[in-house]
C-alpha cells in the first residue's frame, strides 16, 4: 500500500468512523452519568516531554460511572504556556456538555489558579474542588529542598507524615472548610508533641489518634518549636495560598483515574511522534473508546484459591515497594465494530464525507507553535554568526 492510499483511507474512511463511533460513545456516557450527577473530574494532558508541546487533550471525567463525558484536543498558539490552554480545554468541554443539556454541579481539577478564576466568577453556581494529591505533591516539592538545609534535616522524617495527613484532613473534615484549616494547621502542635489545642481552635481542639504510650514518643522524632526547622516548616503551614486553597480540599474528588486514561493515550499517540491534528484527535478518540469500553474491568484473580493478583513495583519517587492490582484482560469489541464499519463503507462504495467541523481546524491550524512567524533564512544565518563577532 502506497502512502497515499494509506492517508487516502485514513482521512476519507477510518477517521471519519471513528468519529462517529465516539459521538455515539459520548451521548450515550453523558445519560449514564446524567441519571446519577452531573459532577466531573478535569484534567489536560501535553502531547510531548517537556515545554514544546503542540497539543492539549482536555478531558472530562464522571466521579461515579468513571466513564469520559467530554475531550477536547487543541493546539497551542503564540507559545501559550500550559495554563492557558487547561483553561481554553475545559471552557470547550464546558460548551460540549452545555449544548447537551449536561449542566456541571461540581468540578474536580488540579490548583489551576486561572481556570479556578474562571469558574469563581463565570460560573459561580458550579462547586469547585481541588485534587489531594496534585495539592500533598506540591507540598512535597516544597518540603524536600528545606529537609536539606542546615538544621532542617529532620523534616525529611515527616515529608510522608505530612502528605498523609493532609490526605486524611479532606476525607475527615465532614465538609467544614473552616475545620479542615484547622486540622491542617493543627500539625505545627502535633509535631512538637503536644496534642491539645483546644484554646487555639475552635472546631478541632485534639489530634484524632490514640495516645502514644512512652516508647512510641521517644521513637518519634518531635521537632522543637523554636528551631530552625520548626520555622520552615511553619511557613508552609501557613503559606496564604496554601491557607486560601486548602477549603477546596473538603469532602475531595480525586483525578487519579484521568492520570491512568492519560497513560493509555501515550499506547495510541506516543509523545515522541508527531501527528496532524485531526490525526491527534482521532487517535485521543480510540483512547477513550477503549477507556469506556473497558472501565468496569474487575481485578483479576487466581482460578484454584479466587485470591486476588497483584504485582510489585518499586517506586523511584518514595524507594519503596508498592502492590498494584493485575485487572482482568481488555475486551476490544469496539475496535472490531469500527473495522466492520470501515469495511462496509468501502465495499458499499460509499465516500464519507468529512465533516466541515472536522477539517475546521486542520485548516486554521499553524504550521508549528513558534512564537513569531519565521524570517528570512539570511536574516536568520546573520544573526547566528554575529555572535562570534567581537564587541
């Protein structure tokens, strides 16, 4: 097969069925979730490695029925960072899901301050929730330069502690905001072993876990309050955006499982290679005709005892071993249905027709993402050599 056969069946076949069938998917997940609620996960993800990525794949995720309502893929242009383009991701999936009569009641995303903005006052009636773990890893990366400065080495003991505590503060709040600060500031004490501060808060006067016995506190490693590491420590506790973001914790919905779909794009657009949009798209489009068709996969099991599989990792990140649970085999039903359907529309005879929305942006797309258009070569040869010229 020729490389023009090749794009000739890819563009006038092949996408255009696979369109179809995710138009399909779609009405058909967005009435699933809408029976249940109408509250979504967000969250982007960049075609390449690094801060030269082209596309932006924005993506929609309902919390109950863990199916995709809504993606959008766009491309970047004038060198918009990756703030921007979440923002300009979700406002278009917003639009999608309006115009199908899918009004979102809460959202769940990453601390993107803009796109939070955007819904504090566009949208104000939507209930805005920030992800835990994007928020522990960001206090993490915070933690662990301090842990390495002179007399600070003893919060590399508590880097975990802290993460897991904040995890436990959202889940256990009962959806008081002022609480959860609470809690979440509550560990300055905590820390120096001092366990009762009812005349500091008023909603969360003791720590919640059972009294240590006499070995267990010498185990731990307390920090003195007016040490160095205390005071470090202290100014993240109390940093004013981590004290202002932190409501957004209360009662959490979480985005790991747009973390996962987001893996299982790199299987159908690999980072490392670069595609046409309207190939990009497709493509992010099998991604999540293969997300939704496989989505209530249960974890595997052995066939003699019914115990459940795992496997073990280690993790680079913390250095410690990790089980994760070995799923049941994807069913690929649906890549069957699109080849019957390509098959039928050649054998018939039949020329899809792309649709205009389709092409819209292959056409209006840039060639690349530079941030001016290109001069000329001279100029640009001149300018190069001129810096090995002397002042």
């Amino acid at each position: 097969m020729s490389h023009t056969t090749f794009y000739n069946i890819q563009r006038n076949l092949v996408i255009p069925v696979i369109n179809e069938h995710f138009s399909n998917e779609m009405e058909k997940a967005r009435n699933e979730s809408r029976r249940v609620n109408n509250a979504v996960i967000g969250d982007g993800r960049f075609d390449s490695p690094g801060k030269s990525a082209k596309y932006c794949t924005y993506t929609c995720i309902s919390p109950v029925t863990k199916k995709i309502v809504s993606s959008v893929t766009i491309q970047t242009r004038n060198g918009k960072g990756s703030a921007p383009l979440e923002l300009e991701g979700f406002k278009q999936c917003h639009e999608q899901l309006l115009a199908d009569k899918y009004h979102i009641s809460v959202v769940a995303t990453d601390r993107n301050q803009q796109l939070a903005k955007w819904v504090r006052t566009e949208h104000p009636q939507i209930i805005h929730k920030f992800d835990p773990w994007h928020f522990v890893k960001n206090v993490k990366s915070k933690l662990r330069p301090l842990a390495t400065k002179k007399g600070c080495s003893v919060l590399k003991e508590w880097i975990k502690p802290i993460g897991n505590h904040l995890f436990w503060c959202s889940e256990n709040c009962d959806g008081d905001q002022e609480k959860l600060v609470q809690m979440w500031q509550s560990l300055l004490h905590h820390i120096t072993n001092k366990h009762k501060f009812g005349k500091v808060f008023s909603k969360y006067k003791s720590c919640a876990h059972r009294k240590y016995t006499s070995s267990e506190s010498r185990k731990k490693k307390w920090i003195k309050r007016d040490s160095p590491a205390y005071y470090a420590l202290e100014k993240i506790i109390n940093n004013k955006r981590y004290l202002k973001d932190i409501p957004h914790l209360a009662n959490p919905l979480h985005t790991g499982s747009l973390e996962v779909f987001h893996s299982l794009i790199n299987s159908y657009a690999p980072k490392r290679q670069e595609f046409e949009l309207n190939v990009q798209n497709a493509r992010v489009r099998l991604a999540i005709l293969d997300h939704n068709n496989n989505v209530n996969k249960k974890q595997a099991t052995l066939q003699k005892t019914g115990e459940k599989r795992w496997r073990y990792v280690c993790s680079k990140l913390s250095k410690e071993w990790v089980p994760k649970a070995i799923m049941e085999k994807k069913s690929f039903a649906f890549v069957e249905r699109i080849i019957e359907d390509v098959m039928k529309k050649k054998l018939e005879g039949e020329k899809v027709k792309v649709k205009a929305a389709d092409m819209a942006d292959r056409l209006i797309s840039p060639k690349n993402i530079a941030y001016s258009k290109m001069p000329s070569k001279t100029e640009i040869l001149q300018k190069h050599f001129e810096r090995f010229k002397k002042i």
